[in-house]
C-alpha cells in the first residue's frame, strides 16, 4: 500500500470541506467513503467504514480507492471508466485482516464546494453470503434453471425474524408464472418449454436486486424473496419484471408474458399463510386477465371499495353441492363487503352477520359428513380450524351486540379467516380427494 499522499484536510476543522457531511455520515449505519473523482483517492470513512474494515482513519485516508475497494476492478472502473451505474451490487472491500469482506454498495457523484467526489455507501452481507453457500451446499439447486429450489426457500424462512425491529416493513413474495405456459409445451415440445424456463429464471435473477432470491418453485412458477421490501416496492419491482418479460423474444417461442401475485409478510404470520396470500393473488392475477400483478394490498383495498371478491378458478371442487355452498358463501361475504359502502348505518347488518354464522355452521357440518365419507386423513386438523373459526364468530357476534367490536372488523375477519385462509387453503386441499357428487 503506498503512502498517503493527500493533504490531510480532513484532520484540519478549519477549511474542511467535508465537516457538514461527517456530521451526518458518521451517524448512518451503513459504511460511507468519500472518493476524490479527479484523483481517484480516498478523502473520507466514516465511522461504519473504519469498524467493518477496520483500518485506522489515517491508514486509508489519501489512499488509491481500488487499493480498498473493489481491488478486481482497478483498471477498468465500471463507474468511473464505463460510466456504468453501480446500485446495490455485491462488491469486496479489503480488511485489514487482508481479507475482502462481501459488500452491497450503492454509488453516486457528489459535488462538494465544486469539487466532484464519489460518494460509496455500503453494507456488510458478509453474514448473508456464509448462509447462502452453506444453503448451497445444503440443498443444491433446481438442475433445470440452476436457481435455488424450494427447499432452500423453506430453509431461509426457518431462519428469518419476521419481525425484525430494524426492519418494519417486513419482506415480501413475489409470485411469478408464465402465462398460458401448457400452449408452449403443447405447440413447441417440452424441449422448447425448458428453454423458455431457462430464460425465464435468467431473466428474473438478472434483473432482480442483489439482496433478493429467486427461486424455482415448480413447473412454471417461480418465486421471489424480497428481503426489507414493503408491498409498494415489491410492486414496483414486479412491474418492471412483467415489461421486462413482455418485451423479451423467448428461444423458439416468441413473446410470453407472466403474472405476478405478491404478499408482504404481516407480523406473527406462519409463512404457510403468507405464501397462501401470495398464491391468491397470481391466481386472481391470472382470473383478471394474465399479464399483470395483484398484490394483496391492493385486493383487500379493492375488494373493500367495490364490496365483490371474484369467484376464482381455485376454488372449483368436483363435489357440485361442496361448490354451490362455497359460491353461496362467497356471495354472503360480498353482500357483508356491500354493506359497507357507503359507511352508513343499515338496520340489516347484524342480521346478516347472524345469518351467515348460521349457514357457515351447517355449511361445516356437510363437510365434515363428506370427510367421513371420503376418509378424509387430515380431517382432524381441519375439524378444528372449524371449531376455532365457530368460536371466533361466536365470540366477536357478542362483542359486536355489546358494542367491544365494530362491525367492519368482523367483516375483516370473516374476509380474512374464512374466505382467503380457510375457503381458499383448508379446503381446496381435500378437493383431490372428493368424487364427483351427482345432485
Ligand atoms: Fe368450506
Ligand atoms: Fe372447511
């Protein structure tokens, strides 16, 4: 390493131009250096930078930047040299252990009293990387797209705090399918389908932020794991993948597009459930039209505004009274939906409430009769979501007649619970094992 060359400006408060900037990098919790873009040299770390690398001020300060960071990149720096954009990619900055420590790093230009700096905030993914080669390792990847299988995903999920404090917006799931994906197989062969699977997954990893993980989930779909994303983000980021799909000429086949279902985590959430709301919203993605994103933000604001949850393809079950029940509910639940617009009193609402109590209750009865009849072997579980569903309904229906709950959470909960957890996940899971039951 040679020596510093640079006027030691930083150390004099009086002329130092970087006085106002320390101020405030030195409170971040990401490291910030601050490179001279005419010299290339090192004029500011702060404090992050010094702890993560843990170099002494004087040690880097003056220093060339490559000598430090992104040592591989020294001749041909992609940002000052190929003008190329460098926003959270994965970089090395050297220890002074002498190892390079895995970075994510974000870069700008700055001016500063007219002078043009290079402003690299970063931080360590040191942790992030140890976990993702030991999940390697641990579960390989799908052979098909070379993209990390589900199993890894169910790992990664084992691990997470979903309710990180330093993270409040939790994570979200992207759920991406190809779009009427069997008409490739049937009019191309499998052969081209896989290529256009290949590509797919290319296209997704390509384009997807460093922090986040795709992932192969089976047949035509794929998922993604935003990490820290909120469902705006996660959005935005679907959409550029959905343009990004369309305007990508697939080998053989042509143009495809893909729909996109997302979910963010909510605090306490199994991820059984998450990745069920997640699931929902492709499907309605694709009910709506195909190429296009629902996210469940979105579908709960909507369903909210317009009072009518779609009848979505999802929930056809070959036991024709099994269907009409379900259809019935679903159009007690969007009558609830109904009354809440406009937000003003209706004498029939709790009527209503006690109304659709009474049909859910026989309408479990029946289903638990055709458990029997089918043998059903997870009729035990699903019995007791019955049960607990029974007990909620009962004990919100007395809060509301003493005024402790309003109406408008009971019909979040029955929206919630009964139509996009239970409706949708409990139950279409013994659809396979029902027979056609003529009326
Ligand atoms: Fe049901
Ligand atoms: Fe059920």
């Amino acid at each position: 390493m040679e020596e510093s060359l640079y006027p030691q400006l930083i150390n004099q408060t009086i002329n130092d131009p970087f006085k106002p900037w320390k101020d405030v990098f030195d409170h971040l919790v990401c490291g910030v250096v601050l490179i001279d873009a005419s010299t290339r040299r090192i004029s500011y770390a702060n404090r992050v930078a010094l702890t993560m690398t843990q170099w002494e001020e004087g040690e880097i300060l003056g220093a060339r930047c490559h000598d430090f960071i992104c040592p591989a990149e020294a001749d041909h720096c992609p940002f000052l040299d190929h003008a190329r954009s460098i926003d959270l990619d994965e970089r090395m900055i050297l220890g002074k252990n002498g190892k390079n420590i895995p970075i994510l790093k974000r870069v700008t230009r700055i001016e500063i009293e007219g002078r043009p700096y290079v402003l690299e905030s970063f931080t360590d993914i040191q942790a992030q990387k140890e976990r993702e080669s030991e999940l390697e390792t641990l579960y390989g990847t799908d052979t098909l797209t070379g993209l990390p299988n589900r199993a890894s995903l169910e790992k990664i999920i084992e691990d997470l705090k979903m309710d990180d404090p330093m993270h409040p917006q939790g994570h979200s799931l992207i759920m991406a399918d190809l779009d009427l994906f069997k008409n490739v197989n049937d009019r191309f062969g499998h052969q081209a389908g896989d290529e256009v699977l290949r590509e797919f997954g290319f296209v997704l990893k390509e384009s997807m932020r460093k922090v986040d993980i795709v992932f192969r989930w089976g047949g035509e779909e794929f998922l993604i794991f935003a990490r820290n994303t909120d469902s705006a983000t996660a959005s935005q980021i679907a959409e550029r993948l959905r343009k990004l799909v369309e305007k990508t000429k697939f080998p053989i086949v042509g143009h495809i597009t893909a729909s996109f279902g997302i979910a963010q985590s909510r605090p306490g959430e199994t991820f059984e459930k998450w990745f069920h709301r997640t699931d929902f919203c492709l499907s309605k993605a694709k009910h709506d039209g195909r190429n296009r994103i629902v996210d469940w933000e979105g579908f709960v604001s909507d369903s909210w505004h317009q009072g009518k949850i779609p009848w979505i393809k999802l929930l056809d079950s070959p036991d024709k009274e099994l269907n009409h029940q379900h259809k019935e509910l679903l159009h007690r639940i969007n009558e609830l939906l109904q009354t809440l617009i406009p937000l003003q009193e209706d004498p029939q609402r709790i009527a209503r409430i006690e109304a659709f109590i009474a049909f859910y209750r026989d309408h479990t009865q029946y289903e638990e009769r055709r458990f029997k009849e089918i043998s059903y072997p997870y009729h035990e579980f699903h019995e007791t979501e019955h049960q607990r569903i029974k007990h909620d309904l009962a004990l919100m229906k007395t809060k509301l007649d003493s005024g402790l709950a309003d109406y408008f959470s009971v019909v979040d909960y029955i929206v919630r619970e009964i139509f996009v957890y239970h409706m949708s996940m409990e139950d279409t899971k013994f659809f396979p094992y029902l027979e056609t039951k003529e009326s």
